[in-house]
C-alpha cells in the first residue's frame, strides 16, 4: 500500500502486505520510506510507539502471514472469548 507524506500528496512510501480491516485501518508490515524500496522486517518502535493512522503495524513477515491467510474481498468475523 503507497502512502502519502502527511498533509500534502507527495508519495512518501510503502507499508507492505497491507489488509484493511476497518475504515481505513489496515494491518501491514514496517512502513518503507521512500526512496528505499527493500522490506523491513522489525522496528524497535513495534508495539511502543504510535505512528500511524487507524493502522496496526507487524513485523514484515506477520503481516505477508495475514495477507496471503485471508480470503481477498471477504469477510472476517474474530470473536475474542
């Protein structure tokens, strides 16, 4: 998924293996910053540090897992018990 640098239209990267999960929320795999065009697998940031909006980021390789799992223009229902 390409995204644009904040407030203008300028393309500022890829966040790779992108699923939307909500309105506009999507789970994806470390952010990409142009120009750089080679995957990042982990960010030391996972999990501490907000960066992004409505969106989950992953480890690389947990994202590319949930993209390749999920069925294309489904629909998924988690129940948490």
């Amino acid at each position: 998924m390409i995204y644009l640098v904040d407030g203008i239209t300028e393309t500022g990267g890829f966040a790779p293996y992108a699923s939307r999960f909500t309105n506009g929320g999507y789970i994806h795999g470390v952010p990409v910053n142009a120009p750089r065009k080679t995957l990042i697998e982990y960010s030391p940031t996972l999990g501490t540090t907000p960066r992004s909006h409505m969106c989950v980021r992953n480890a690389t390789s947990h994202a590319k897992f949930i993209y390749d799992w999920a069925p294309v223009e489904g629909t998924l229902v988690f129940v948490f018990d």
